[in-house]
C-alpha cells in the first residue's frame, strides 16, 4: 500500500496504463516514487551531498541529500535528506521534511493530499499539457461553434500554433479542431521545457446538438455538450495519463446591422476526470477510487464578438470570454481569459474563412500566445 500511494504523488494521482519503470537521467536506475523522481531533476553533486533546486510540475523543489549507505548518486538506505515543496506561485505555505528514506516515504503517504495539491493547483492537464482540458474544451467550443452564428456552416475546422507558460515553465503547441455537423473532434500536441522534458497528447471529441430560428437580422440556439478527452504525457521520468468528460449546456445569439453583427454565448459545463480500474493493476486500485469519487466540477465560460464588414468580403472582428470554476475541489478550477483578434475572409458571402491572434491568461499562473486560422463552411 505504501509503495502504491507513492507512486499516486509521481503518476499524479491519474495514470490510464500500468507506469512502466522510467529510467533515472543519470544512471540507469528505475525510478520507485517520489523519493526516486526528485533524482530526475537538475543536481549539483559535491562529495556526500545532493542538492536539488528544480520545478517538478507547479512545485518548486529545495532538497539536500546527505550520503550514507555509500552511493553519492543515490537516495536510499540510510541516507538522510532535507525536503522542502512550495508552489511556484507562491501561495500557500510549504511542506517540510527532514528524515531517512523510509521516513520520507512515509511522509509522502501521509501527505498525499496536500502534496497533490502543490504539483497541480489547478488541474492534471494543465500542469503536464499547458491548458487546463475543461475549460480550454469550452473555449474553443465558444469559439468555433456557439460563437459562430450565422457562418457555422456544416463543415468547420480550427488550426492554432500557440506559445505559453504554466507556472514559470514555458512550453510550445500546436492543436486543431475538426467539425461536422454537430460532431467535433480536437487534437493536442504539447512540449513543456521543463527538466524532465514533458511532451503530451490530448485527443477529444464531443457532440453539441442545438435547436434555434434566424431570421433576416436575428439568430439564437440553444443546445447541448458533451466531451470526452483523454490525455497522455511522457517525459524522463514517468508517463502518465488521464480521461476527461462532462457535458452541460449552453446558448448563443447574434444581431446583424448595417456592416456589424453582434454574437454573445454562454456554456455550463460539468467535468470529471477518470481512471477506468479494469486498465489499473490491483495495486494502484486505490488511485482509482480516490479519483473517481471526487465530485463532478463546474464551469461557466460566457463571452461575446463583434463582427465588422470592411468590404463586402472581407471583416475584421474580436472575442472576448471568460470561464469561472462555479463547484470545483480546492485544488482544481480557476478564473481564465481569452481575447482574439482576426481578419476573415468571406467565402461566398457567408462562410468565414478567419486568420488571427489569440492571447490567454490565467493570472499569474497560466498565459499563451497563439496564431490561428479557423473556418467554417457550407457544403
């Protein structure tokens, strides 16, 4: 059980296959829990002593390693170590240890919760990917759908190339959205320049039917959501992954005037991460249980663009939304912000096809920079 719970603060408490032993950076060795993965980051080695001053995920790590059973590049046996973890944006207070291996090991498991909640103050995939995979979903659901009155069309498809930062680390992307009808599919590609090199994949699909009226200058609908989204993510250490789903609802509406139109939407929406225990080993079935019974979480993301015809076939237009974690468990949701500006270009008369810049931010802990072309076409 012990050696299990260990293993939940490295998997971060949401691994979709059995881990398969990591290889340590330095020395072949296979990495056991937390007290292995911290020898995985960057390492200033001076006779007996280890010190590590490094970022594992949203966590700064400070910890000196004192020799004793004899092997300087190990920390196992007797050897003796000083452990500080503190998030990296600085809130809250840290957690401290001083102890043998064995006792560190057994910190780590009575303090699971808390450790937990330093490496991912706000949610699994934003830590390991750059984005949080909630509220990017809603987002980009807003964006290339409820958002898109008037030219959705039957056939549309998102492409972005993005720069961010997640808790000081920085990292670059690329991911698309391909929809027909009422049935989208979202794929995710991201590198994070951290020490233990973190590269992701997220793929997702959801549906999202609606019912609505349009007349000459109106339009509105209203419809349901629903995703599923399952994330991997490898690096020198450990792989892990996750599986994301909810659904909820959500509206839009748009008014046309002379050369402008205005759209405004809004999208609750419930999420839930979750290990399916049939693809775990009997000895991480406790991870599974942990997970699975946290509540389900809510987000509200609500925003709204103005559209302008420069000529008859060409507008430039802007996006402004918001999500907020309406329930969420205290170490999961948070407030973020997307602004987008774009050129599109009418296709036929009515089916954009849009080129722009798009900046996220959530506070000081999560901020991107993206080019993108999106479209929407009639068949």
């Amino acid at each position: 059980m012990r050696r299990f719970v260990r293993w939940t603060l490295v998997l971060a408490a949401v691994t979709l296959v059995r881990p398969a032993p990591a290889v340590a950076q330095g020395g072949g060795r296979s990495v056991n829990g937390l007290g292995d993965a911290i020898l995985q980051l960057d390492i200033v080695r001076s006779g007996n002593l280890q010190r590590i001053q490094d970022q594992l995920f949203s966590g700064r790590i400070d910890a000196t390693i004192i020799n004793v059973d004899g092997d300087p590049t190990n920390f196992a046996g007797g050897d003796i170590v000083a452990f500080a973890l503190a998030s990296v944006s600085g809130v809250g207070s840290p957690l401290i240890f001083s102890g043998s291996r064995a006792a560190f090991d057994d910190w780590v498991e009575a303090n699971a919760d808390r450790l937990l909640g330093i490496l991912f103050p706000s949610s699994l995939s934003e830590s390991a990917s750059g984005v949080d995979v909630a509220q990017s979903h809603s987002q980009a659901f807003l964006l290339s759908t409820a958002l898109a009155a008037g030219g959705r069309g039957d056939i549309g498809g998102r492409l972005e190339f993005e720069r961010f930062k997640v808790e000081g680390s920085s990292g670059n992307a690329v991911q698309a959205l391909f929809r027909v009808n009422a049935l989208a599919v979202e794929a995710r590609f991201a590198g994070l320049n951290d020490s233990i090199r973190t590269r992701s994949t997220t793929v997702g699909v959801n549906v999202h039917p609606s019912y609505g009226q349009t007349s000459s200058s109106i339009e509105w609908r209203v419809g349901a959501d629903g995703f599923f989204s399952a994330l991997y993510a490898t690096s020198a250490a450990f792989d892990l992954g996750s599986l994301d789903y909810g659904g909820g609802g959500w509206a839009s509406g748009r008014k046309d005037y002379s050369r402008a139109s205005v759209s405004v939407g809004t999208l609750l929406l419930g999420s839930k991460t979750h290990i399916p225990s049939s693809l775990i080993d009997e000895d991480f079935r406790f991870v599974a249980d942990v997970v699975n019974e946290r509540a389900i979480r809510w987000d509200l993301t609500y925003g709204g663009a103005l559209q302008y015809l420069l000529t008859p076939q060409v507008s430039a237009g802007t996006k402004l939304l918001q999500t907020r974690s309406v329930k969420s468990a205290t170490d999961a949701g948070r407030t973020s912000q997307l602004l987008l500006v774009s050129v599109a270009y009418l296709v036929g008369g009515d089916s954009p096809l849009d080129f722009g810049y798009r900046f996220s931010s959530g506070g000081e802990r999560f901020s991107a920079h993206a080019v993108f072309m999106n479209a929407n076409f009639t068949w």
